[in-house]
C-alpha cells in the first residue's frame, strides 16, 4: 500500500515555469488517483505489504490478473515521487554531475539536445529519463507510466511529458514546457541520485 506523498515545497514554488494550478491539480488529483487505483489493485495480494520500488522491480512476480494495473498506477505512483523531489528553482549544476553529463554525452549541450528530442519524440503520454545504465548515462523515454526501474535502470532525472503535466499553461506547446523544464532541475538531488 501507498500513501500520497507531501511535496517539499508550496504549489506555486515553480512559478512562472510551472504554474500553481497544474501544480496542485498534478499532485492532488492525478498522483492521488494513481494511488488509490495501486493500492485498490494490489489490496488481498502478496504485493500489498512490499514497497512499490519492490513490485515495480520484478513485475515477474506480479500476478497477471493485476500486472497491468500494477504497471499504470504503480508506476504512476513511482515516477511521481520521483519527479517531485528532482523540481526546485535556483541550483546550480554541480561540478561532479557536469564532468559525468560529458563524460556521457561530449558536452551539456548535446546531453540537452538529447533529452529534449526523447521529450519532444515520446509519441501521446509518457517520460524522458536521465539514466545510470552501470557506469554510463543514457537518455531514454517510456510510454504511458512505464518505468526505467522494471528495465535495471536507475533513473536520475525524469521529465513527465503527459499534457496533464503542462496543458493548463503552455496547451501544445510542448517545447516551451519542456526549455522551461531546465529552470526548475533540482541538480543537486540528480547528483544524490548519481552518487547514490
Ligand atoms: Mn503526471
């Protein structure tokens, strides 16, 4: 079972990037949606007392009858956790983080480019990721609420390109959602991430 988690800061904390609105509407609605859905799929099951990290890492051992649910609503409540905690206005890029993004990708330019055509690319709903594939980082995008953690991934960035995720303010304008994404990387949990 899970619970909604609290957001470490307010629903306008990431104005004008990211407006109050969607903010509150993104978590209270649909973050809690997808929680009440995982822990409806999951009640009378051997799931119900593991972790959803657990669940989402050995879908093998979810039982057919609530995989799919699993799959959406798990890593709904997943990725959102996630993606809360990687938003923050005003950090700077460490330089630990930076020299591992060229060691990756030549430069933070081309990491960038990478990642904003794997968002602008993900065809309907889904995520860009920033992720730890061993010693290398790697960008890659999922459909719907799938997640890097069910693939031995270990995800240190995440950008949720679901129109829930921005319509309110920017329509389909996603580029401009996705350019303004960078002004509210929390950069200092990406290296916690890293590092961890
Ligand atoms: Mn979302």
């Amino acid at each position: 079972m899970e619970e909604l988690v609290k957001l470490d800061y307010e629903y306008n904390a990431l104005e004008p990037y990211i407006d109050e609105a969607t903010m509150r509407i993104h978590h209270s609605k649909h973050h809690q949606a997808y929680v009440d859905k995982y822990n409806a799929a999951v009640k009378g099951t051997a799931l119900e007392g593991l972790g959803v990290e657990e669940v989402l890492k050995s879908l093998n051992n979810v039982p057919d009858n609530v995989k799919h649910a699993v799959i959406n609503n798990g890593g709904g409540v997943w990725n959102h956790n996630l993606f809360w905690k990687l938003l923050k206005k005003d950090t700077a890029m460490p330089e630990e983080l930076k020299k591992a993004i060229e060691d990756s990708f030549g430069s933070f330019e081309k990491f960038k480019e990478e990642f904003t055509n794997a968002s602008l690319t993900q065809f309907g709903s889904g995520w860009a990721w920033l992720v730890k594939d061993g010693n290398q980082l790697k960008v890659v995008k999922t459909s719907n609420q799938d997640t890097p953690i069910s693939q031995g991934l270990k995800p240190i960035l995440a950008l949720d390109v679901w129109e829930h995720a921005y319509y309110l303010k920017y329509q389909n304008r996603r580029p401009e959602y996705v350019e303004n994404f960078f002004n509210v990387v929390n950069w200092d949990e990406v290296l916690r991430l890293f590092k961890e």
